[in-house]
C-alpha cells in the first residue's frame, strides 16, 4: 500500500503511525539518550541516540518513501551529510563537482576534503565536458541541480547514465526542488541528499540533513561513519522536520506560484536587466527544467541593473522579505550571493560563475503575492 501512495499522502503519513502504546496520533519525541537492556546486547533495536532513535527512524522512513529510496540517514545539517559521504570514498578519490555549488558545499569540498580527495569543478550542464571528465573513471559525480546560486540545471538522466556507463557513483543534491519537484533516483542517480533545513522542514527552525539511497553497501559505510563520528540529528529536531514535512506538497505549491509571478513581473521591471528561474522560458536549461522537474520552485536570481551600491541600497530597503542567508522557508529571504552565501568562493571563480556584486537571490516565501511583489516595488524605487 504504501508504495502506491500519492506524495501528498506519504507525506503525512509514512513513519506517522500512531503510538502503539496509547494510541497518539502525532509521534512522541524520544528525547533521550539511552535506551534500558535487559541483559547485556538484549535490547529493542535501540542502544543509544547518536546511532538510532524512534522518532529519527519515522523522519528516514517518511524521506525514504518521498525519494523513493529503500534508505535514508538523517544527519545534523547536510553539510555533515555531505561530510560523512565523503568520508565514505577511499583515500584519494577523485571527484568531478559541478563548478556553480552552495559556498559551503564548495568550501567543505576545497579546504576539509582537499586533502582527503582530489575535486575537479565543471559545469555540470555541458555533456561533453561531464563525459570527458567521467572517462577518466572518477569515483564520483556530484551534481547540484538547480545550482545555488545560479540555477544552471544539469540533466539527471543522461548524467546518471553516462555515470553507470563509466562505473562511477553519481549524487544529486536536490535541496532546492525539494522531493516534491524532482526525484535523482526515479531519473537514475545513485544517491540524492538534501539540506533539511531547507524545504523539507520549511519552517527556519531546524538545520539538518538527509541522504537517501538504494545502494545498501554506500548507506551502511554511511551509517557506520555517522555512529563512529556522531552527527547524528537531535530527536527534537526530527520531530520538527516531520511535522514540516506534512504540508511540504502544499508549500512548494505556493513557493512555485508566487516564484513564477515575480519571475515574470522582475523581467519586465526597467531597474531589473536580467532574471534567472528555471520556469521562465528564457532559462537557458527550460527544457530540461520541464523535462526532469514537475516544477520550477521557489527560488529566483535577478541582476539589477548597477554594481554594489545599488544592491546594498536595494537589499537595506525591502521590509518583507528579511534580509538573511538560508531558504526554503515559508517567509520570503533575500540575500547577496557575494558577501553572503558564497563569501567562500574565490572571487575569480565567482566571477567565471556570474556571481557579480549586483546579483540578488530570493527565497519567495507563501506569504501575498502581491504583497512581495509591493515590497519589491517599494525598495527598487529607493535606487
Ligand atoms: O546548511 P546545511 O543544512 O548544512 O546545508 C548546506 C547546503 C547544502 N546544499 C545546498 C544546495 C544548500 O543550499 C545548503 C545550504 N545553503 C544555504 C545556507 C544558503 O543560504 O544557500
């Protein structure tokens, strides 16, 4: 039955059973550290917090079932995530990443694992380029798609399937499409991860993460490692995502519809000279978007027309959308890639990517449309 349940419902109610012991509907959160053993090894599956807890494991069944995944570990923000992943490779692999990814991912990736791994940074939207570099039999291909900040889109499928071709494991980091928008594995990746924080739990009260897979062997590696090093996510942390989570299908329904109005009203505004969504049709990956995604999301990049001091004024003025690194909230953000999100990006690289000083990213909230669109108006007249 459970495979067979449309998003909406897995959404609410895989992992959600009710408390066998008394009948709650809503799951109890096992704020605890350890768990009592009747003789010494004799225990009901739980032995201590770091390596499993009951309302962790609903939260890895519910993402699970929305992946499609056979596994799922909860993790205490994606970037320990991507951490223990990495940790999971042998010494010296050699690692092909997209070159336009979230700045920690990138800072994570070229300051921690650089001496672990040997990173290679292409744009991932370029076939060629991904089958030149995939010829030389990296161990893996990682893809973040959208990208962060630029929304370049990369096609999961034929990626995934070159990936195979060449016996390299590939990864999508699907944190902006959410699993409501985009599912890596149902397209042939390997294995998907998430930052929680974001969509997924959807509230800004949370930061944590997920990876979810098929593969038995690369989950267990995984699993191991998180016990051994211990970012395990707080049982009341999973009780939150899990409660986020039940109005994840409605949420990226309205991030995505007020995303595509302001998309389209930001391309026609005369301060704006140019604005980046994976659903307008000016995006220069549209087809791929419509083809591999079942929506656009919530997030746009915009240039507004001038440099550093323009941005500055613009991002001082706004009122509603509050002026903060992060997404996938319900309330709208706004921020500046440059000094914010991607300080940690070496600015000839930024550069390269498009990251410049007048580049504006957006989270648009569920909050009136019209609403964000007045403050928008309001803060563009102030430059
Ligand atoms: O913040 P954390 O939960 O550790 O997740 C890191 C991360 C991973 N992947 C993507 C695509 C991300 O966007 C992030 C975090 N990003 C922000 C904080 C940001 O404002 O872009």
């Amino acid at each position: 039955m459970k495979n067979e349940m449309k998003f909406a419902t897995k959404a609410i109610h895989s992992g959600g059973e009710p408390d066998k012991e008394t009948g709650a509907i809503m799951p109890p959160i096992f704020q605890t550290s350890t768990y009592v053993q009747s003789s010494p090894g004799k225990h009901k599956g739980y032995e201590y917090t770091r390596s499993h807890n009951p309302t962790r494991t609903r939260l890895e069944e519910n993402l699970a079932a929305l992946e499609q995944a056979k596994y799922a570990l909860v993790t205490a923000s994606g970037l320990s995530c991507m951490s223990l992943m990495m940790h999971a490779l042998p010494k010296g692999s050699k690692i092909i990443c997209g070159d336009d990814v979230y700045g920690g991912t990138y800072r994570l990736f070229t300051t921690v694992f650089s001496h672990l791994h040997d990173f290679e940074f292409i744009d991932t939207t370029d076939l060629k380029a991904v089958e030149k570099a995939l010829k030389e039999k990296p161990k893996m291909i990682w893809l973040e798609t959208p990208t962060n900040p630029m929304l370049k889109i990369s096609d999961i499928k034929k990626i995934s399937e070159m990936a195979k071709k060449y016996k390299v494991m590939s990864v999508v980091d699907n944190t902006f499409m959410s699993p409501y928008f985009q599912n890596p594995l149902s397209l042939g990746a390997d294995v998907v991860v998430h930052s929680m924080t974001k969509y997924i739990n959807g509230h800004s009260d949370v930061v944590g993460g997920c990876m979810m897979t098929n593969n038995k062997k690369f989950y267990d590696a995984v699993w191991v490692l998180q016990n051994s090093m211990g970012p395990s996510q707080s049982p009341f942390d999973s009780w939150l995502v899990l409660r986020g989570i039940k109005t994840l299908a409605l949420r990226m329904e309205a991030h995505q519809k007020n995303a595509l109005k302001i998309a389209k009203w930001l391309e026609t505004h005369p301060k704006i000279d140019s604005v980046v969504y994976p659903g307008l049709k000016s995006h220069p990956q549209f087809k791929i978007a419509k083809k591999q995604m079942s929506g656009f999301g919530g997030m746009i990049t915009f240039f507004i027309k001038g440099g550093l001091k323009e941005s500055k004024k613009f991002l001082e003025k706004v009122k509603l959308f509050a002026l903060a690194e992060s997404l996938g909230g319900v309330e709208s953000l706004i921020e500046h890639p440059a000094i914010m999100t991607h300080a940690s990006v070496p600015k000839e690289i930024r550069t390269e990517l498009g990251i410049h000083d007048n580049l504006i990213r957006l989270s648009v909230g569920i909050e009136d449309c019209d609403d964000l669109i007045q403050d928008l108006e309001a803060a563009l007249k102030k430059i």
